[in-house]
C-alpha cells in the first residue's frame, strides 16, 4: 500500500525509523565516466563532470473565517532606503498568528490570522506587506488569502489532497499543484491562473499511469520576475525521521509561449536530494546521494563542486544560495533523534575556501530559509523536547547569531 506524504507537523516524531534518507537519497544516479575520480576524503572539494538532461518537454492544454480591521498604514514601518537589504522583512508564525518583523527583530506593525495548520512548507505561503497567500491540507483544505479585508478561500482551486501554491510577484498570476489517488497510483497536475481565477491553464501533468517506480507531486517553487515559473517534482509516499525536504526534478515554464525547459531531468533520480537553485537559475544545490556529500552543480557545463563530510554529518539539507550565488549556506545534522545536534555551514561555492560551521544546536535542528542581503541570511531554530521555534540572523563572517523573533519563519516581505 502506497502511503501519502506526511504532513510536516509529523517531521519531528522522534520514534520512527530513520529510512528516508538512506533510501529516498540513494536512489540511482546517473554513473559518472570511467576517467572520473572518487571523491578525496581530504580534499576540500573535487570537480566532475556529470551527465545532463536535454530534453525539453511541451506544456499539455487543459481541458471566509475572520473579519479584520484594515491595518492603518502609517503603523507599518517603512525599509530603510539605505539599507542593503533586499527585503523589508519577514513573517514569523507564532500562536496563529502571522506577524512581521524586520532584520532587527522589531514589529513592523502587520498581524494576520493563521489557517488551521501549525506548519507551513516552502510551497505553501507567499507573503507581501499587506496581504499573505497560504495553502493548508485539513476538513478545509485549499488555498487562502489573508488581508485586512478577512480570510478568503480560492474557490476555483479544488483539493481533497494537498495544494501547493505560487503567486507570482506582481499578484497577477497564481500557480498551484494538486494530485489524487487512483487505483494504487497518484496523479498530479499542476495549473496557473489570473488570481481572480480567469484563464486557468494547465501547465503539466503526471497521469498514474506514469508512476511506475516512483511516486511524484508537483510542487511550484517560484515566479522570476520576468513572468515565468520554476516548479518542481518531489516524491511523495515516504516517512521516517525527516529532517529535510527536497526535490526529484526541476522546470521552468514559459507561459508567453507554453514551453517547458528541463533544469533536472526526473530520470536522474535525485529523490529529496535536489535542495535549491540559484536566483539566475545556474546553479543547483544537492544535499545528499550515493557519497551523501553536498554538491553544487553549474546547470550549463554539467560540472559539479563536491565539499567535504564534516563531523557529525549524517545527514544534509536546506542549502540556499547568497543573492550573488558566491555563497551556499545548508545544515547539517547528526540524525539521532535522542542525542541530535544542528550545524549551519557556510562554503564558497566555487570551493576556494572550506566549509566553516557558523553555529551549533544540541536536542536541535536548523532550517536556512534566506538571505536577506549578500553579507546575512536567516535561520529557523527548533528543538527537540520543546517543540520551541525561534528565527534566528547570521552574518556570513559568523560574527553575528541574532535571535530575531520566536516562531518559525514563513517568508519574506519584498
């Protein structure tokens, strides 16, 4: 019997038993050529080359809660214009609320109720000053859009299962990924549309048919901002002591002309393994695989930068690329859930310099959810036996380790 992916509130159970990463990761890869060496245990990163994908595929055609008061916005603090930062902050979920805050842990004046949910992933909340866009899998399940006018539901985005969503930049276009259980497969289809629901498209689906060895959702990552959208495939099915999540492929859509380019072909196997991809799209993070190292791959030459296994790294995730893509930040962790123990490290990603850990939690884990300029990225922060979140700040000369807020982070504001 074929299970469906746990919610994220069950990423924490601290009794199950540690298989995803020794399955899901190790799934099969492509082989490298014979003239390719093994990884040096002492170096500090080792370049390869590595098959790539081509193929290109073509898009398919389709066939409220609360009432609030509107936020008045002379209490809404303004970015400071001399600040490096890209964004004017971010959204924290404590007790079911949203709430903002900037780079220095002050309110920025904005409040919104949360769903039902106690955990939001990447793919399930966008946020802007006056407004957030949610997904939550419950008796309810859907897509919401919380603002000072109340909490409404999508009506035209219909889920028994979970949703997934992206909302591009301007507010013009939403994206969103459903799937549904068959006779013992699952399908998934992902769709884009104007945000009042009108020229609704289908973008690409996964019939049950196709799922054969491998169980797959689609998942929208992001819009860029010149109008087209990153998504992603990542398999589903899977339970264990989960520390992080990751992808199976990655694509790019054009909705000018409806295409669709191959970033990382499903076929390579990559499991939860793919992590993130740079902002200019030419770099991938992978977190882990048959040598359960962190790679960085250059998307146009095929050429992978392999860092060092660190103490306590058995396993690996939340990679994120700086603004410029000079910098990775990722965690590692020691995988035990009685004795468990976080780092956040930070490498150079053309490998000129090692990886240097930033800080450590004991009964802990971390999450790197940004960067919030070239120079600090955030952190979430959670622990064991407390089930305490708490949104941490670091520099990227490890000097500064800046609690900015409890709860845990949801998104940034632009």
């Amino acid at each position: 019997m074929i299970l469906k992916k746990l919610p994220f509130t069950q990423l924490f159970f601290f009794f199950l038993i540690v298989i995803v990463m020794g399955a899901a990761c190790q799934l099969p890869v492509q082989q490298k050529s014979e003239n390719s060496a093994e990884p040096d245990l002492e170096a500090t990163i080792m370049v390869l080359q590595t098959q790539m994908s081509e193929a290109s595929k073509q898009a398919k055609e389709p066939g409220s809660k609360e009432t609030l008061s509107p936020t008045d916005p002379s209490e809404i603090k303004q970015l400071d214009s001399s600040s490096t930062d890209l964004y004017q902050g971010f959204y924290a979920l404590q007790e079911g609320r949203f709430r903002a805050y900037d780079f220095n842990g002050n309110s920025l004046g904005v409040d919104f109720p949360a769903g039902s949910s106690n955990w939001y992933g990447d793919n399930e909340i966008n946020a802007f000053i006056d407004e957030i866009f949610y997904a939550e899998f419950s008796s309810n399940s859907g897509a919401f859009r919380v603002n000072a006018q109340g909490t409404q539901k999508f009506d035209f985005i219909e889920a028994q299962d979970p949703v997934y969503i992206a909302v591009s930049p301007d507010r013009q276009k939403i994206a969103w990924s459903t799937s549904s259980w068959g006779e013992g497969n699952l399908k998934t289809e992902i769709f884009y549309a104007n945000l009042d629901g009108s020229n609704q498209q289908l973008i690409d689906v996964i019939s049950a048919n196709e799922q054969v060895d491998l169980s797959l959702n689609f998942f929208p990552v992001r819009w860029t901002d010149d109008g087209r959208l990153i998504y992603a495939t990542g398999m589903t099915g899977i339970g264990g002591y989960m520390l992080f999540w990751g992808y199976n492929g990655m694509y790019v859509f054009n909705p000018l002309n409806n295409s669709i380019r191959t970033l990382v072909d499903d076929q390579e196997r990559l499991g939860i393994c793919l992590s993130s991809i740079s902002d200019d799209l030419a770099m991938i993070s992978i977190v882990c695989g048959v040598d359960n190292r962190v790679k960085v791959r250059n998307l146009s030459t095929g050429l992978e930068t392999i860092f060092p296994i660190l103490e306590d790294q058995v396993l690996a995730g939340a990679a994120r690329f700086s603004p410029s893509g000079e910098w990775l930040a990722y965690v590692i962790q020691r995988a035990d859930p009685m004795q468990e123990l976080g780092k956040v490290v930070l490498v150079a990603v053309d490998g000129s310099q090692p990886p240097r850990v930033l800080t450590s939690v004991e009964d802990g884990s971390f999450t790197v959810e940004g960067w919030v300029s070239e120079d600090h990225f955030l952190v979430t922060r959670s622990y064991m036996s407390s089930g305490e979140f708490s949104v941490l700040k670091l520099s990227r000369d490890g000097g500064e380790v800046i609690q900015v807020a409890e709860g845990k982070y949801m998104d940034f504001i632009p």
